[in-house]
C-alpha cells in the first residue's frame, strides 16, 4: 500500500528526514516511535502532503503510484488520512455537519454525487454506535470547547467515516490523558481491517498497551535506525532511547 524509499525532506532547508525506508501493507499497524524532534512528525506530514515540507530525495509510494505531486486534498482524496489535518475549531458547525461536508467534498472530487440523505444518516448512526459515541456530542460545534479525550473521539469519528486506506495517527507527547488513550485505541482496534492500515506515531509506549502495533520502527535524528515488533516498544519502555543511540556509534 505504501511504499517510502529513501525520504529525504526538509523543513525551511533544513534537512530532517535523511533516508527513510518503510513499507506499510493492507491490514498491518505500524508503530513509530522515537524522541522528541527525531521528525515523527515531519514523516506524518510528508505523507500526508502538507506544502511546507520538501521532499528533496527519494519516493513515496501509494497504491504503487508516486504521490509526490499530489496535494494533501488529492492524497486525502485517494485514501490517506492524517489525523488532526482538518481545521481546529468552527463555532456553528456541528461534529456532524462537518463530517456531511467533508465526505461529499471526497465524493465530489471522485466524480461521485452527494451521498444520499438517509445513507448519510445510516452511515453516521452505524459509526457512532461502533465507537460509541452519543448523539450530544454528534451536534456540537465542531472542537469548540473539547476536552482532550472529546477531541480524540472527533478524530476517532472522522477517520470512521472517511474510511481512509491509510491512517496515520500522530499523538502528539502531551495531553494524551487515560481516557483519550483508550478512545484513540478503541477506535483503531475497531476500525482495523486486512483492507486498510495505521500508522501510529507515539513518543510513548503507553499507547501501545492497548494498540497492539505489528511492527514498531525507531526513528532517530531523521532515519530509522530499528525496527522490531511489539517487543520492541517493551524494551524501549525499560531502557528508553539511549542503548539505541549508542549501538548507532
Ligand atoms: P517529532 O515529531 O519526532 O518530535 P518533528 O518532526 O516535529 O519531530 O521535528 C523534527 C525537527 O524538525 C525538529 O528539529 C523541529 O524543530 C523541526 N521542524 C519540524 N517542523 C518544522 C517547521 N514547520 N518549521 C521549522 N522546523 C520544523
Ligand atoms: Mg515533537
Ligand atoms: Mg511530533
């Protein structure tokens, strides 16, 4: 499904990214780990497309197609979905109506008519009773006032109703409280099928306790410097980054 060969990006020519390797294939949950400004974040946002990154060597891959020339709606229009891409806040637009808007928006870029009413309402109650999520806050504004765990269930949300090939989950070191953990996980172990798979970017192992990711890649100063399975974040737990950082000497 993704195919990343030595990715090389940079952020205001500044190199971050220096020589990725990384194939994700349907039905799989990879794992990126790594501390803090080993750029987790910079590889979410050149997947997913965001204009300021430069990629200045190497390719990505979707579907077997170079993607580097799409922008972030087209990749998100083929199937890519990066967690936290859509606008902040929006007074006066509900969880809902945001959602309505943004998958007749897919549909329309596919050529595709606006999705019929009543499958649109079918389509919202068999997603928010799979994750749980009730009505209230299905009609609130969008992000306004959220908790941190409200925000991860709109996210949870979105990514059940868009029903992206590929998602990339990219949680960020702080504010992930129990709560939002286990939603954000919920939701994942729900979502997941051999048709579609995740990326889950996180500083910690916590998350990966309820997660259970089949590869788990460690990412340090732009490159991956190991891979392993779930293993591998229980070692990274005990031992925290700097055995990786000297086996690299
Ligand atoms: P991580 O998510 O692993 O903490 P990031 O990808 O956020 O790491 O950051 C990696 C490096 O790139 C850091 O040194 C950071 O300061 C820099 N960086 C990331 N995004 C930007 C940006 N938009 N402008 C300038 N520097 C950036
Ligand atoms: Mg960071
Ligand atoms: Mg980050």
């Amino acid at each position: 499904m993704l195919k990343i060969k030595n990715l090389h990006a940079s952020v205001e020519d500044k190199a971050i990214l220096k020589g990725i390797n990384l194939e994700v294939n349907p039905g799989e949950v990879h794992a990126i780990m790594g501390p803090n400004g080993s750029g987790k974040s910079t590889l979410a946002s050149v997947i997913a497309g965001k204009e300021e990154y430069e990629v200045t060597n190497g390719d990505i891959l979707f579907e077997d197609k170079n993607i580097e020339e799409l922008a972030a709606e087209e990749r998100a229009h083929k199937g890519i979905f990066l967690s936290f891409q859509y606008p902040v806040e929006i007074p006066g637009v509900s969880v809902t109506n945001f959602m309505k808007t943004a998958i007749n928006e897919t549909r329309k870029a596919k050529g595709l008519e606006e999705m019929p009413a009543n499958e649109m309402l079918k389509l919202i109650r068999e997603k928010s009773e799979l994750l749980e999520i009730d009505r209230k806050f299905l009609s609130r504004s969008l992000n306004e006032g959220f908790s941190g765990g409200e925000k991860k269930r709109n996210e949870i949300f979105q990514m059940a109703m868009l029903e992206p090939k590929l998602a990339i989950l990219d949680e960020t070191d702080s504010g992930l409280d129990i709560d939002a953990l286990r939603i954000v996980a919920n939701g994942v172990n729900k979502l997941k099928s051999k048709d579609n798979a995740v990326i889950v970017i996180t500083h910690y192992q916590r998350l990966l306790d309820y997660i259970v990711p089949d590869f788990v890649h460690v990412l340090h100063n732009g490159r991956i410097v190991k891979s392993g399975t779930k293993e591998l974040a229980h070692e990274l737990e005990e031992k925290g980054y700097d055995w990786i950082k000297q086996e690299l000497v």
